[in-house]
C-alpha cells in the first residue's frame, strides 16, 4: 500500500517514522507546503516522496494519515475521501459535529475507509485493561478518574480539553462501552494568547450509573499519564509514564455492614489484599495503529475506531466547550446520525 501522511509537523514525522518502518507499506508520501520540512522528511527517512500539497499527491497514494491543524481536518479528509482514498485522521478528528459528520458521509458515499486516530486506543496497557473490565474482574464499575498533566506542549488552535483530555475521554469510552450523557468542564486561561491551558471534565453515564472525571494542564511541573478505575469488587491504575508495571490490579475495595433485619448500614468494612501486574506484550501504540489502519484499508474490516467513533469524541468536547461558556453547567451529549437506518455506536 502506498500511504501518504499530509502535516510533518511534531506528531506528523511520527507517522511518517512508523510507516517508513513497515513492510505493509510501498511508498510513503510526505506531504507538507513549507519546503524546509519536506527537506528535514527526506534526509531523515531515505526513499521517502515529497510533495507539496494533496492535490499533488493523490496519483501516488492509496490511503492519507491527516496531521494537519484540526481546523483543516474536514477540508483534507473529505477531499482525499472524495478521490478514492482510505483516511485516517489524527484526534480531533474535526472541530465540530457537524465537520465530523461530513466526514462520515463522505467516506460512505466513496465506499472508503475512515478511521480517527485514537492513539492510546492502541495501546496494549489499554487493551489489556478493557479486557480485565469486559471480564468482570474489577466488578461493576463505579467511578474513574483521569489525570494528564504536562508542562506544554502549548497549541493556538484547540483548548487543553481538545488536545490531552480527548485521549482520556476514547479510553474512558472504550472501558465502558458507550458514550457519556452529560458532561460538565471547567477551565481557566493563564497564558495570554491561548486558550484554557488547566481544565477539568466530569462525564457521567446515566444508565450506568458510571461518572469519570479528567484532569488536563499545560502547566504542570510533572508529567503524569494516569487512569484509575474503580470497581465493586476491585480496582486498577493504568500508568502510561511507567516503564514496567503500566497496570495494576489492586484487590481493594470496601464493604457495607447493616443490622440483622435492616437494611439501614452500620459500618464500612475494608479489604485490601494483593497487588497484581497483568504482563502485557508492549508495542509501540502508532504502529499498532498504523498496521490495523492498513489492513481495514486492505480487507474492508471496519476500523476499531472508525469515523463514528471520531464524531463521537467530537461531540463531547464540543458538550464540554460549551459547559465551559456555561460556567461548568452539565450539558448533554448530542450525537448526531445520518438517518434512522444508522444507528448511534460506542465509541472504539
């Protein structure tokens, strides 16, 4: 297959590493309008094809990976998708509901495949974790909580909510299996020049009775990666900035007393017993990404996260900008379709 990456900006060059790695993979195609990267791509990765813009571009490609601004998300996916090409967006997938559901449409009436980049999806910690959850080894879930914290990367285009929480927000749909009802954020700017650098988003799941909370900075001293989830029955801590031990299942928990004949409780008894390490065979998630991309784009298997999972992480932070304006009030997820023959899904 030949595949394109369109952006070789920071997190671009990383596509195009990894598909320079990989055997599926033909040609690679760099795609970028300023010619000092185009230059950086071809002495770093021999063999690679520049080009200057998509336009360019499509004769030598049969699917694109998308690393441009977000705002161009739309515009680049649909006209590759509009040509006949299999895409793959990086997260956000579009910067509103209604550009994601575009993208949707387009790549079914071009009949190609259309994938959002959900990275940490990817991740075999991840996966591992959402099969001890499927399992029903931590019990029924009650709450989780997510913190990703860094000093920048600073972005202009997007909030922090967009940029870090949103990969809290496809792992969090991910281990439950849907998508919140109601989310509430809260924010603040201390940056001239950009957008709410510290926020925190509160998602719940009515039906579940599941509420997760995320904490996104910019502006931390520390750099943490960490999602704690908690069951009735146990519970587990998903740490991406460890080495070794990314999970672990702790057989913790706590228990109601009540009186003979009552159902009133006297007390909470605690259990804290043993720590466990799943061992999970870690691959690097974009590569992982990458050739599952590439087999969809060659069998026609629908993508893990195809493009209804994408618009579906759109809409919650599109919720959660508006529950920012709204001073943290819960606003409802709305998920657009397009039409009563296709069905709302989970995301991933």
């Amino acid at each position: 297959m030949r595949v394109g990456v369109i952006g070789c900006g920071y997190w671009g060059s990383k596509h195009v590493r990894v598909l320079t790695e990989l055997p599926e993979v033909s040609d690679v195609v760099v795609i970028d309008e300023r010619p000092p990267v185009l230059a950086t791509m071809m002495a770093n990765h021999i063999g690679v094809l520049p080009r200057s813009s998509l336009r360019a571009a499509l004769d030598d490609i049969d699917a694109l990976i998308v690393a441009t601004p977000p705002v161009t998300h739309a515009t680049v996916a649909i006209e590759a998708m509009e040509a006949g090409k299999h895409v793959l967006v990086e997260k956000p997938m579009a910067t509103s509901t209604t550009e994601a559901l575009s993208m949707v449409a387009s790549a079914k009436r071009s009949g190609v495949i259309l994938a959002a980049g959900h990275t940490f999806v990817a991740n075999d910690a991840v996966r591992k974790l959402t099969a001890i959850v499927r399992q029903g080894e931590l019990g029924r879930l009650h709450h989780l909580d997510a913190a990703r914290l860094s000093l920048g990367l600073y972005r202009d285009d997007v909030n922090v909510l967009w940029d870090l929480a949103a990969h809290d927000i496809s792992i969090t749909n991910l281990l439950v299996g849907t998508v919140p009802d109601l989310v509430s954020a809260w924010g603040d700017r201390h940056t001239a020049g950009f957008r709410e650098d510290v926020a925190s988003l509160r998602m719940v799941f009515t039906d579940r009775n599941i509420t997760s909370t995320v904490r996104a900075s910019w502006l931390s001293p520390e750099k943490v990666r960490r999602t704690t989830v908690v069951g009735s029955e146990q519970m587990a801590i998903y740490d991406d900035t460890m080495a070794d031990a990314k999970l672990q299942v702790f057989d913790k928990g706590r228990r109601l007393r009540v009186r003979l004949g009552s159902t009133e409780p006297m007390a909470v008894n605690y259990r804290d017993g043993e720590v466990r390490v799943p061992y999970v065979a870690f691959r690097e998630p974009l590569k992982v990404q990458a050739r599952e991309f590439i087999e969809c784009c060659t069998t026609g298997q629908r993508p893990i996260v195809d493009g209804w999972a994408g618009l579906e992480l759109v809409a919650v932070l599109e919720a959660a900008d508006r529950s920012l304006r709204e001073h943290g009030a819960p606003v409802p997820v709305e998920i657009p379709t397009l039409g009563p023959t296709v069905p709302r899904r989970a995301a991933a």
